[in-house]
C-alpha cells in the first residue's frame, strides 16, 4: 500500500517520495524487484539533490547494479552527497581517493573526507582515517591522533579497529 502512495508522489516529482520508491524497488518491498526501475528513481530524486538518492546511486553505479558499472559517475554521485554532508559517502569518497577510482589518487583529500566522517561518528572512517594517520598517508603521521580515531571506532564494534588496538598492545 505504502509503494502505491510513493509512486503517486513520485510522479509529482517529490524527491523523498521517488527515493523510497527507488529503495522499494531495489529491495523488492511491497513490489517485484526491479533494479532497473530502482535505478531511474534514485537518479530522478539525485538529481533534484537528495543526498541519501545520490549516495545509493553511487553504490549502484560502484557496483553494477541495474546500471552498468560506472565509477566515474559513482565518484561523482557520492561527491554531491559528501559535499552536503552525508557521512557514508564522504567515507566511500575518501576510499575511492584513497585507492584512485573513479578519480585521480588523491591521498590527502581522502584523508578530508574521511576525517569528515569520521567527526560525524562513522566506525568506517575512524579507522580509515587512524590507518592514514598511523601510516602517514595524505597527512602527517600521528600516532596519538590514530590511536584516539582507532579507539573510537573499536568502541562501535569495529572488528578492524579492535584488532589494531590488539596489535598495538592496547
């Protein structure tokens, strides 16, 4: 019942309303599965600037799913989100930068975005940004400034980040 209301306010053009469509259909949630049609939805909401639209675009595209892999585009869906602040794609933004995909390698812009994230409380991007830390990558090395970000993300349940703290002794 819910999907038929979001089709009708997705026609109209509301943002919000074509994402949960998008995610209805994607997940096959009160309709048959469809990651083509899911596709086009979450673009349509992208594009009229919804972050969370613009971050599930990024993934699909990342993945190849109901699109052809694409991540240059991915790059640039997850970009429009990060710069309005939605913390999971500023940490995908900053993996992608990190490992030169979708964009030139940019270390020390990674490190931005995952720092970023990370401040927003994301397990993902603590220790994303410990390991830049600890490593000196895209940033001055700083033992004490990883291990705080380690810390916190260990704290969420991050198994990477709790084996780490194990490996340093702490």
């Amino acid at each position: 019942e819910a999907v038929k209301w979001y089709r009708k306010a997705a026609e109209q053009g509301h943002a919000e309303a074509q994402f949960n469509l998008g995610v209805a259909l994607m997940n096959g949630q009160g309709v048959v599965k469809d990651e083509v049609e899911a596709v086009k939805w979450y673009r349509k909401a992208a594009e009229q600037g919804f972050d969370e639209a613009q971050h599930c675009l990024g993934i699909v595209l990342m993945n190849g799913e109901g699109v052809a892999k694409d991540e240059v585009d991915a790059a640039k869906w997850y970009r429009k989100a990060a710069k309005q602040g939605f913390a999971k794609s500023q940490y995908n933004l900053g993996v992608m930068l990190a490992h030169g995909k979708g964009e030139a390698k940019n270390q020390a812009e990674a490190v931005k975005w995952f720092r970023n994230a990370a401040e927003q409380g994301g397990a993902g991007a603590q220790f994303a940004l410990s390991m830049v830390l600890m490593h000196g990558q895209g940033v001055a090395k700083d033992k004490t400034e990883a291990v705080k970000w380690c810390r916190k993300a260990a704290e969420q349940g991050h198994a990477g980040a709790q084996s780490a703290l194990h490996q340093l002794g702490m």
